[in-house]
C-alpha cells in the first residue's frame, strides 16, 4: 500500500480536569522531523508521546501541538506577595518612581504569580497519551487516501511512458534505414571506390553504436519494476522508487542522445515531461 507523508490529525477529549485537544500535521522530509508544541504542564509526558510519534511515523516532518484547557475549579493562582515586595524595594534602590509602576514590573518577573493547578495522575496521563494515538490513527488513515490517489497518478504516467516506448519502437527501424541510406547517398556523391566487405562491417560497426534497442527493453523493465513496486504491500518505499525512477531517467536519456532522429527526440521530451510528474509524487511518498 502507497501512503503519503502529507496528513492531517485531530482528535479531542473532555477529562475531569479539561479539556484536551491534539492536533498533528506531517508534510514530506527525508529523515523523521518532530517537533512539539506542548502546553508546558505536559512537559512531564514529552518523552512517553516522542515514542508513540516515532513507532507511527518513520519519515516526514512532524509538527504536534496540544492543548490542555484546565477547568476553573482545577486551577488556582497566587501572588507570591513576599518576592514582589524584594522585586519593588530592589528597583527602588536603583531609580527613583512611582510604586504603581514597579508593582507592574514586579509582577512580570520570574515566580511572581504562583499557579497552583493540580499534577496530572495517571488517568489523565493515559487520556492524554490515548489521544495522542487516535490523533495519529487519523493522521494515518488521512495518509492512506492521499496514498491512493498518488498511486494512480504515478501508475498513469509509468503507461503513458510505456505507450511512447511502442512508439519508440515502430521509428527505429525506419531510422536505420535512413542512416544507410544517408551514407550510401555520401558515398556515390563522393565518387568513391570503396571494399564493400569493409563498408559494410563499418556500417554494421556504426549502427550498433546507435541501436537504442537494449536501452528500451531496459526502459519497459524499470517501468514494469516501478508499478510492481508502486502495488508491494510493503509500506516505506519511496526511497526505492525514487532510486527507480533516477534509472528510467537514464535509459530517455540514452535514447534522446543516441536517436539521431528528429521524432523520436519529441517523444523523448514527452517521455522526461510524464517522469518529471512522477518524480514530483514521489518527493511525497512516505
């Protein structure tokens, strides 16, 4: 099965405490790329949620956030009276002002509000983290649909490039036969006596090195190899059909190089068009 990298997650809960609400988002990376957005009571659960994100995800960018919204009734805040009084007395030793305005400072500087909110038990922490992984089966299963709809675009384009190589095929030997053509034409033009066993062995020698049929049969075969691999059950396969894909693109290149032949070169331009479409999904595929 093809999956993307790209997808999107959410999923909310109503606890004892709160609210919890996560939501996460991946988009396309080579390597795994986390990052977290976490209320800073949550702090505690970094490490348990790292670990459920990275037996889900092996690659891509992904950007996590949640909130937890505490109830009123479990959350209380205190001004830590004592400190401020230091922090107004310490400014008022250094300049000279009105205590309205150092009571502003004061109360903006470390510790000075106190937040009493009652420490997450482990019901709460086994909500948080069950959250976390319906967030992350919905980002799954958000992967999966994108998955199909690329795997139909990249099957697409590999028979539309199959299609060009048939035509490929049927100009080939006409572009034989006019390359022998040419030079026999050369050749009376020149008036020249030649050994015609030799001629002929030079030829054959000078029309192997154009023959471009080895390099359409290894065309068919990457393309044959890249939908077999596009249809494998296994799931982490971009890299290998991006490996896939640099091989196909050496074969059009071959052929284009070694045509000679004016309209087998367009379909060698139409053939990069419909790889760089399949190039472009695959900077996507997980």
């Amino acid at each position: 099965m093809l999956q993307s990298m790209t997808g999107f997650g959410n999923f909310s809960v109503d606890s004892e405490m709160g609210k919890i609400s996560v939501d996460i988002k991946t988009l396309n990376s080579k390597n795994l790329d986390l990052n977290y957005n976490l209320s800073p009571f949550l702090k505690d659960l970094e490490n348990d949620i790292r670990l459920i994100i990275m037996s889900s995800f092996k690659r891509g960018k992904v950007d996590i956030k949640i909130n937890f919204k505490i109830t009123q009734k479990q959350s209380s805040t205190n001004l830590n009276r004592e400190l401020i009084k230091l922090y107004i007395k310490d400014l008022q030793q250094i300049v000279p002002g009105d205590a309205m305005e150092f009571l502003k400072i004061a109360i903006s500087l470390p510790n000075s509000i106190e937040n009493n909110q009652s420490n997450l038990d482990n019901k709460i922490s086994n909500e948080i983290k069950n959250a976390v992984k319906h967030a992350v089966k919905m980002v799954i299963d958000f992967r999966k649909q994108e998955g199909n709809s690329l795997k139909k675009d990249i099957l697409n384009n590999a028979s539309l490039i199959q299609k060009k190589i048939k035509l490929v095929e049927k100009l080939a030997p006409k572009r034989i036969k006019k390359i022998k053509e040419k030079i026999n034409k050369n050749l009376v033009d020149l008036s020249l006596e030649v050994d015609l066993n030799r001629f002929h062995q030079e030829l054959i020698y000078h029309l192997e090195k154009l023959d471009i049929n080895e390099e359409l049969v290894r065309l068919n075969n990457h393309l044959i190899f890249l939908k077999k691999t596009v249809n494998d059950k296994e799931i982490e396969k971009g890299k290998k059909l991006t490996f896939i894909g640099q091989e196909i693109g050496r074969e059009i290149n071959t052929i284009g190089s070694k045509s000679n032949h004016l309209e087998i070169q367009q379909i060698v331009v139409e053939m990069k068009n419909e790889l760089e479409k399949i190039k472009e999904q695959l900077l996507n595929v997980l």
